[in-house]
C-alpha cells in the first residue's frame, strides 16, 4: 500500500517536471524560429543600398573651452583635390595667351590645385586692398583653418512612451575618407540585439568649403521582425528626388535628417555668434516626402547632468512646418559648445502624448583628422 501511496504522489511532480521541459522545449523552438526569421527578414529590396564606412575610434572626448576651430589641430597627412571643372592642364590651355596687367595679376591670385580638407574660419581681406583691414579680419586671416575628424561618435540612452513606456539607445555617427563622408543615426526600442522597433538614417555625400553636400539619403525602419525597404532621396546638381520619384529643385545648402545635425555643428564652430538666446538657424531640408527649410529658434541655456559632470548646452527649439501633416521628426537639441558643438540630447514628439528622448550616455568617441588609418566598409575583411 505504501509503495502505491509513493507512486500516486509522485505523478504530480512528473507531469509538473513534464510541463516544465515541454515549455522550455517550446520557448527554444520559437527563439529559433524567431532568430531564423529575423536573418531572412530582410529580402534585397529590403537591404541597405548605402555600403557602411566604419573607422576605428581611438580616444574619449573631453570638455574643453567652446572651440572656434574642431580640437584636433594637425591636417591630413594626404591634401585631398578640392572639386576642379577639369585637370590643371585644361585650365592652363583654356586661359587666353595674353598676361594680364599687374592690377589685374594683383587682384586675381592664382588658387591651389589641390588643398587639405579644411576651412579657413572667416576670409581674410583682399589682397589688393590692404587698406580695408580691420583688427577683426587680422585675427581671422591669422586663425587656424577647420580640420574635419576622420569619425566621431555620440551615444544615448533612449526613453519615451508610445502607447506605453519604452527604453533603447540610438547614437550619430560621422565618418569620413578624403572628401566622402558618411553620417549614421540609429536608434532602438528595447534591446539592441532583438529590438521591438528601430530606425536607421544613413547620409552620404561630399565636404566642401560650405560643409556638407549630401548625395544620397537612406532611411530604413523595423517594427520586430517586419523590414520597410529603403526609402531613398537622391540629391542631384539641380533636383532632388524623392522616394516616390517627385522632382523638385536643390535648394541651396539643402541637408538630410542625418547630416543636418553635423552641418549645424560646423557652423557653430565657423560662427559661434549664432549661438545666442533668441537668435533663429534656418536650413533647407529635404525628407522623404517634401524639401522645406527648417527653423530653430534659440531658446535657452541650460547645464545638463551628464557622464563628463555638468555641461553647459544651448537648446534648439524647431518651429512647426507650415501646412504640417505631422509626419515630420523634428528634435529639441541640446547642443554642447565645450564638445565641439555636438547635440547630446534630443527630444523628439510625436503627437501628443508620444516621445523619445535621447541623452548622452559616455564620453563621445573621436578619430582625429590627423589619424593615418583610413575608415573601412563594413563588409571589408577585418
């Protein structure tokens, strides 16, 4: 009797141990199933149509007094040709054979062929007009010239609510080789590694004197194991075109949603006067569905608690587009002086009750200008 008394009790903790395996059988299986999909999601009208540079980067950033020119002060070992019509030869031969008179020759510099990737601050006075020279334009013509990093990175931890509380990161990342670059912005809801939902903006394009000229702008967004393909504007001499194939002229100066954070940064630098309470920056912007010119107003100072202590920030507030349907992503930007002008925080709201606000989680990692390792694809071999 007692042998049948020890079996009855021990059907209960079978059939509980059974449960139990059954259920971690069943959560393996449809992990499995789920990093399967996850690996197939992505067919190839799906995939990236933008190859990722990516560089190594070799040093923390530090606070440093608002800088006018970017902190790394060597220029790249290799000068970099600047855009020419043609080579020098084909100049030379279109000029006509007559010299020119010396006022003319005076006034009419001949410029470089080639020259490093850097900007001069402000222009200098003309040289045939010495007398026009102010304290103002000596201190400029003797200023050091801009030197554009090799890569730099900003992270964030990220938090909001839509249709409930979220967490994730995002970070922005600026790559450049010679005179390509790259801008990256990704962002994740929950875990990177299997996120709920993110977002990635990808620029690419080529500096100029004026800054960045973006060529081709990708956004790609995921909603858990469902991809959206790709929605890409391109920019050309004169149009920019839209996803859905709509034409419509380059405004002058025009960024993307990735590369206007880095062209704002830049022109900080080249003019730190901008940044003053109540003073607006406008910039053309071309989204994925209209070209419109962004307006930020100034609206305060403020010192935000940060990994590096407090730092002292200026916010950007951007004003509502005109006829909005709300479809727009439009940021609060805290931007840092003492960290070369970069955003470390943004405020995005979407609708009412939505947001997602992303602050500076680490010290933003830097690849000087100077550095000789050049950036690599991210399918390259390591």
């Amino acid at each position: 009797m007692a042998r049948q008394g020890d079996r009855a009790a021990s059907r209960p903790r079978a059939l509980a141990l059974g449960a139990i395996i059954a259920t971690v059988v069943a959560a393996h299986a449809l992990l499995t199933q789920f990093v399967m999909l996850r690996m197939q999601e992505m067919s190839p009208d799906q995939a990236p149509t933008i190859k990722r540079m990516e560089a190594s980067l070799v040093a923390d950033m530090e606070l440093t007094a608002p800088p006018v020119v970017s902190a790394p002060p060597a220029v790249p070992t290799q000068p970099v040709a600047a855009p020419r019509p043609a080579p020098r030869a084909a100049s030379a031969a279109s000029r006509p054979e007559p010299k020119p008179s010396a006022p003319e020759a005076a006034s009419s510099p001949t410029e470089p062929v080639s020259e490093p990737i850097a900007v001069a601050l402000a222009p200098s006075a003309p040289a045939s007009a010495p007398e026009a020279a102010t304290p103002a334009a000596s201190a400029a013509a003797s200023a050091p010239a801009f030197e554009w990093p090799q890569a730099t990175r900003v992270t964030f931890k990220m938090e909001g609510y839509l249709r409930g509380p979220i967490y994730g990161s995002a970070q922005v990342e600026w790559v450049r080789e010679d005179m390509r670059y790259q801008v990256h912005v990704d962002a994740y809801a929950g875990p990177s590694f299997a996120p709920i939902a993110s977002q990635r903006w990808t620029s690419e394009g080529t500096i100029s004197p004026d800054g960045l000229t973006p060529g081709r702008f990708e956004s790609i967004n995921k909603l858990l194991i469902k991809s959206s393909a790709p929605k890409i504007v391109t920019f050309d001499e004169q149009e920019v075109v839209l996803p859905n194939g709509d034409r419509f002229p380059k405004m002058p100066g025009v960024q993307d949603p990735a590369s206007h954070y880095i062209q704002m940064a830049y022109q900080f630098m080249l003019k730190p006067g901008l940044l003053k309470v109540g003073n607006t920056i406008e910039m053309p912007l071309a989204w994925t569905k209209k070209q419109e010119t962004v307006t930020y107003d100034v609206d305060g100072e403020e010192a935000l608690d940060t990994p590096l202590g407090k730092v002292d920030t200026f916010r950007l507030k951007p004003r509502k587009f005109q006829n909005s349907k709300g479809d727009e992503v439009l940021a609060d930007i805290w931007i840092a002086p003492s960290l070369q002008y970069l955003p470390i925080r943004m405020l995005i709201r979407v609708g009412k009750d939505n947001y997602f606000d992303m602050k500076m989680d680490k010290a933003p990692q830097q690849a000087p200008g100077g550095s000789t390792q050049a950036p690599r694809a991210a399918s390259d071999p390591l």
